[in-house]
C-alpha cells in the first residue's frame, strides 16, 4: 500500500464527521485525490468519469496488497456521490437485499442503490460487473438528473 493511500486511510478512519452523507463526501474526495495523484486520472463527478474510475479498479483488483474494505468505501463513495449529485439523492444505511446487515446506499425517489456492493462485486468478480453499463441502467431506469436551482 502507498504512503499516500495509507496517509489517506489514517486520515478518513481516525476522522469524526457529522453524518453518513458527511463521512461519504469526504471519502469520494479522498478518491479524488489518489485518483489524480497515484493513477494520474482526473475524477470530477462527471458521467464521463465513471470510466476512469473502472480503469482505476482494475489496476486496484491486480494489486496483490490490496485492502478490500477500504478500496470499497473509497471508490465507492466516489461512485455514490455521482448518483448521489446527479439524482439529489441522500445517503442512508440500509439492508442490502438478501444480506444481514445495514450498508451505505442512496435513497433517489424511493430507489436505492449501493455503490459500495457494486465496486465490491467490480474487485471481486471482475469485468463482468463492469461500472459503465451498471451507469447506463441506473440513469435508463432514473431518467432526467434532478434540476438544481
């Protein structure tokens, strides 16, 4: 593991923050910066990031010293802060569907969805789970970004 991700780990876990949603956005700009700085790519939240972001995870999925849990939560959280800002969507725990225990996902009009588990299965099963095409179906199925004034 880096210097700079453990610096960064050492950071988020030793950190107190207000909220889930808080704690997510702190993690997702975490990812921001090691994005930048260890794999020279930019994340800025846009859809046309979500393929930067699965060339990140296939470079994560090949190190031998990888830490799952918390490659999760970071890249992750990058991934539900798209949805999350795109949608105006809200964090909140919740049961995974058929799972036993409360995750982070994001509540969009009565949707939830769980990035977390997504970059999961992307780590662990491989490009099948590809980040693009689980993109595609979410805004298919969502529709139009919410309108901010």
């Amino acid at each position: 593991m880096s210097d700079l991700l453990n610096g960064i780990r050492k950071r988020l876990e030793s950190a107190s923050f207000p909220d889930l949603g808080a704690m997510m956005e702190a993690y997702a700009q975490s990812a921001v910066k090691l994005a930048h700085d260890e794999f020279h790519h930019e994340l800025d939240f846009s859809s046309d990031s979500i393929d930067a972001l699965d060339e990140i995870l296939i470079l994560v999925g090949e190190s031998p010293e990888r830490d799952v849990d918390f490659e999760v939560r970071l890249w992750g959280s990058y991934l539900g802060e798209v949805l999350r800002r795109r949608y105006a969507g809200i964090w909140e725990m919740t049961q995974y569907p058929g799972g036993a225990m409360a995750v982070p996902a994001i509540d969009v009009r009565g949707s939830r969805l769980f990035p977390l588990m997504k970059v999961y299965r992307r780590l662990t099963v491989g490009e099948e789970e590809d980040l693009r095409g689980f993109y595609s179906m979410v805004t298919e199925r969502l529709g139009k970004p919410a309108q901010v004034n």
